[in-house]
C-alpha cells in the first residue's frame, strides 16, 4: 500500500498516537515523525530509514514553554536563542531528563530541540499535544526530501501518510547549537546564519567536524549525497578536466552546451537553498555519469549550501 499524500492532521494524530510513523514538513526538510516519548515508535523510525542507532534524533515541539519539560535546565544563552529564532530553523541542544527516552538520542545525555516554523505543522504537534522525534524523511545518507513528492518516491510503501505542505522554504536543514556545556556550540551549519547568532549571544565556536564516529553524532563526511559522483570546484576548471556525460549544477551562470541547473539565476542564497535539495534530485535522476557543481558565496546560508555540497562529494 502506497501512503496517503494530504493535509488530514486528525488522521496523523491518530497515527502518531497508535506509535505509527507520519511524515511531516517543515520549512527546513520534511521530517518523519513518530511520539518520541515511545520508544517503541522511535525504533521504527531508524528501521524504516536504515539509520544507524548511534545518529540521535531531534525532538519537534509547538511552543518554547514545552521544552522545560523535557530538557534539566534552559540556559540563559538558549533562553536568548529560542526568543529570538523560534518558530524556525534552529535547534538547541540541552541536556535532557528522563521523559526523554534513550532511543531518541541514542543514548546520548542530550536533546535536540526545535519548534519548527510551518503552519501545518505547529496545528499538528498542538493538537497530537505530544513531542515529535523526526529525522529528515530520507533513506539514511540520501538527499533530504524538500516537496512531499519527495517523501513518497522514497518512503511511500513503508508509511501511511504523509502531511503535504508544500516546498519547504529554507531547504536545507536546521543549524544545530549546542547549548548543554559552558559555552555554546555550532554542530551543525543550516538555516539559521552564524552571523544571526553572533547578533544575538556574540561570538560562536564552531565544531562542525565530521568523520566516521563524529563527535557530533551523525555529521558524516559522506552525507547528503546523490548516487552519482558529485565534482565540487570551478566550473571552468572541471570542465577541462572530466570529459565523461557531465552535468551541472551552478550557482547563477548558465552553461548552455551542458544540461545545466542554476541554484539562483539572480544570485540570491537563500533562493539557492530553496532549490538546492531538488536540484540534486533532479540531476541525480537523469542519464549522465558525473555532477560538476561549484561553491556558492560563503555567508550567510551559503555556508550551509556549501557544507551540503561538500558533504554530497565526499567518496
Ligand atoms: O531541519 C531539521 O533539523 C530537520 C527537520 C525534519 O527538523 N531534521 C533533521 O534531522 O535534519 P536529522 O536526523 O536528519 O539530523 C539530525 C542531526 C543528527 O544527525 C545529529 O547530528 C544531530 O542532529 N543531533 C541530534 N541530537 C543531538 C544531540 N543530542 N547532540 C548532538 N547532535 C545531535
Ligand atoms: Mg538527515
């Protein structure tokens, strides 16, 4: 059976209150959900997206005022954070008590938190009045889904339903700070600028290292990746180089020999981000041995386009 493709938010709860998976946007990438104080239903997560145990998951809640309820304490820091980012594409890192099971952070002493930014969504988690673990809603290493299309191409036989809200808006995922230790710490580069956080509690570490048992757990060299090989460098200098069936995937200028997606024609970022998951798609689902892409600017939320690109070329 194939899964349903909706907006029946009273069907999902259902679901998700019978420990039954439902996946759901957000404005980042969409998210396959289960009640992450089951952790019955927690495990189904990793076995339906073949995720490694020791890769935690980030728990989706619909207001500020529920994470005391799951997490020892809220730092000032993160205090200052949710104000100023929630609902949107951050998540805060804090260490957790024992509602929280240890399916969901893989035994880990800490929670991801996040309050999502979609309006489908946050009716969701206020009616199911439960919290929400939910991994991106991709097979593990593959490009995360941004349209509900996506969900199904991948995940359509193994689930019941999937929430359709539309293109996520920001399109790569969430920037993830640690908050639990003395001070806080970027894991994961995303939707929410370093330069934005900076303005709200000064200068951040960032440790965004991978590896192959990474100390921020899932952030994997290889990750994000088409199956095709992905070259990731100048254009120009790619091109002289690799004479296979390329195809490629710019930033703004077009390559009008070549099948050629272009990230923004304007050169706007965040336009880029929006398209880049889908690009990849595209381009990884047509004929053709090799995607040439190139870097984008390096600010903003262009470093977590190009930390996804990287990541998407690393063999
Ligand atoms: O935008 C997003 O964050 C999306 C949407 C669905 O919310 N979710 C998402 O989840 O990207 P996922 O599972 O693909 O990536 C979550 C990552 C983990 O791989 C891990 O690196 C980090 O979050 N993480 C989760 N809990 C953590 C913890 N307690 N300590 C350190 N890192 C953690
Ligand atoms: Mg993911």
């Amino acid at each position: 059976m194939s899964a349903l493709i909706n907006t029946d938010i009273s069907h999902a709860c259902q679901l998700l209150k019978a420990g039954k998976l439902v996946a759901i946007p957000t404005e980042t990438v969409y998210g396959l959900a289960a009640n992450a104080l089951d952790p019955d239903a927690v495990i189904r997560i990793f076995e339906t997206k073949n995720r490694p145990s020791f890769d935690p998951l980030i728990v989706h809640i619909a207001s500020t005022d529920d994470v005391a309820k799951y997490v020892q304490e809220v730092p000032p820091a993160a205090r200052k954070l949710m104000e100023a980012f929630w609902p949107g594409p951050l998540t805060i890192v804090l260490r957790k008590n024992d509602l929280i099971p240890d399916a969901v952070t893989s035994g880990l002493p800490t929670v991801g938190m996040r309050m999502p930014d979609h309006p489908l969504t946050l009716s969701l988690l206020r009616e199911v009045q439960l919290p929400l673990a939910a991994p991106s809603a991709n097979p593990f290493g593959y490009i995360s889904p941004t349209r509900a299309s996506h969900v199904a191409d991948q995940l359509g036989e193994s689930i019941e339903l999937i929430l359709d809200g539309g293109h996520s808006q920001i399109g790569v995922e969430s920037t993830i700070i640690d908050c639990s230790g003395t001070k806080p710490v970027v894991l994961r580069l995303g939707g929410t600028s370093l330069e934005s956080l900076q303005a709200v509690i000064g200068d951040v570490e960032v440790n965004t290292r991978g590896g192959s048992s990474p100390a921020a757990p899932g952030m994997l060299l290889s990750h994000y990746a088409p199956k095709k090989k992905l070259l990731l460098g100048n254009i120009h200098d790619l091109l002289h180089e690799h004479h296979e069936n390329i195809s490629i995937l710019s930033f703004r200028d077009q390559y009008h020999s070549y099948r050629n997606i272009r990230l923004s024609a304007s050169g706007d970022l965040h336009e880029a981000a929006r398209n880049l998951f889908t690009a990849l798609r595209v381009l990884d689902g047509e004929t053709g041995d090799v995607i040439l892409a190139e870097p984008v600017p390096d600010h903003g939320i262009g470093r977590a386009i190009n930390d996804r690109l990287r990541r998407a070329a690393h063999r």
